[in-house]
C-alpha cells in the first residue's frame, strides 16, 4: 500500500534540507547494496529526525534499532555538546557498517554503540534519557516501551517508527503478527495516562510520545 503519493514525496523531499554529504553516501550504499534497504530512514524522516532532537536539546538520547547508523547521524546533531547518544543493533554486520559510519563523522565521539540483546543492554545503561527512538523489532515494541519510559525524564520524549505497519494496521482484521504488534502498541500507548502521543503520517508512520510532567 502506498501510504505517501509519490508526488508529494517527492515534493516535500524536494524543499527539504539537504543531507550533508555521509548521509547520502549512507543512503546511496544502502539502497545500492543492502537486502532490507526499506529499513533506512531515508530523507525525509531522517530531517525530521535531526530537527525533533534540536527542538528537544537532549544530553542523552536512546536508539533501539541502529540498523547502518543512518538515523543515529540524524539524532545526534541535536545533542548538547556534552550529550552522548547511545544506539544498540542485534546483528552484528549492520553494527560493523554503523560503527565505519560513525568514525567519519564529526559526531563520533558523542555515538556509543552497542551490539546485543536491546532489553539486555538497556538494563545495564545506567542513564535518564531525554529522547528515546524506537525502530527495532516490532513485536517487542511494548517491551522496549514499558522499559525504559520509568528511565525518559518527565517530560522527556520517545519516537516509535512503523506505527502504520506499511498500512497493514488500517486493514480489518489486522493480519500478520508484526503488524498485530504495531497495532496492539499504538493502543497500549494511546490508554496510557503517563503519556500523550500524536502520530504523523511520515513515511511509515512515526508516532511523537511525550512524558507527562507528572505520572500519578
């Protein structure tokens, strides 16, 4: 299901800040070569990213799903000057052509990466996060939720990727269990009084979640 026209894509994309130059080569590469190229954040989103993060200033931002460093690049040029950004991938070829990545950018040394088990790595940061990103496995997208929001500042912010599932949540009834997963997060978190989420049809959807000042 095409969820953008492609005309307006394209013509957003077209008025929208250039990437610097690592970024394109990211994005080029990528599609060129990697069989789940779809993953990378691309363009457009990866804009709005970086300005969500400038908007926010974090001195500590969480990625759960690096994938080739694409969106971490992004993410990490709203950091403080003393912020540090730590991102975690499973597979370790992706993390290896991250970490590449990472070296050759200005930022390198605010980007921590880490390859394991998301929940495992997240538990042995010992850190209150100011920006979350969520863009990893989706059946495990309320796990990675419930664990780290007591850790999101109050009135800290968690982005979650996918929340429309490549349209496959719109159908009725939902089928497939990632997008049965997506739909059931997009519900967990619309009942959940800590928070309010807005989500903007972006790509594939990005839900924008903001922790309330106050939990009680």
């Amino acid at each position: 299901m095409e969820l953008i026209p492609g005309l307006v894509q394209a013509y957003a994309e077209r008025y929208t800040t250039e990437d610097d130059p690592l970024l394109q080569e990211i994005e080029r590469e990528t599609m060129a070569t990697h069989p789940e190229s779809q993953m990378l954040s691309g363009h457009l989103q990866g804009q709005v990213l970086c300005q969500l993060s400038r908007m926010v200033c974090p001195s500590r931002i969480l990625e759960i799903g690096t994938f080739v460093g694409y969106s971490a690049l992004c993410l990490a040029r709203g950091l403080k000057e003393d912020g540090i950004l730590h991102t975690i991938e499973c597979r370790e070829e992706d993390a290896r052509k991250a970490q590449a990545y990472f070296d050759r950018s200005d930022r390198k040394n605010q980007i921590q990466l880490h390859v394991g088990d998301a929940l495992t790595v997240m538990e042995a940061l010992k850190e209150t996060w100011d920006l979350v990103f969520i863009d990893a496995d989706k059946i495990n997208y309320i796990g990675y939720y419930e664990a780290v929001l007591p850790r999101v500042r109050p009135g800290g912010w968690i982005l979650a990727d996918n929340v429309l599932f490549h349209g496959q949540v719109l159908e009725e009834p939902v089928k497939g269990k990632n997008a049965k997963a997506i739909a059931a997060f997009n519900a967990h978190v619309r009942d959940d009084h800590r928070t309010e989420q807005v989500i903007l049809t972006l790509r594939d959807g990005l839900m924008i979640i903001h922790k309330n000042l106050t939990t009680e």
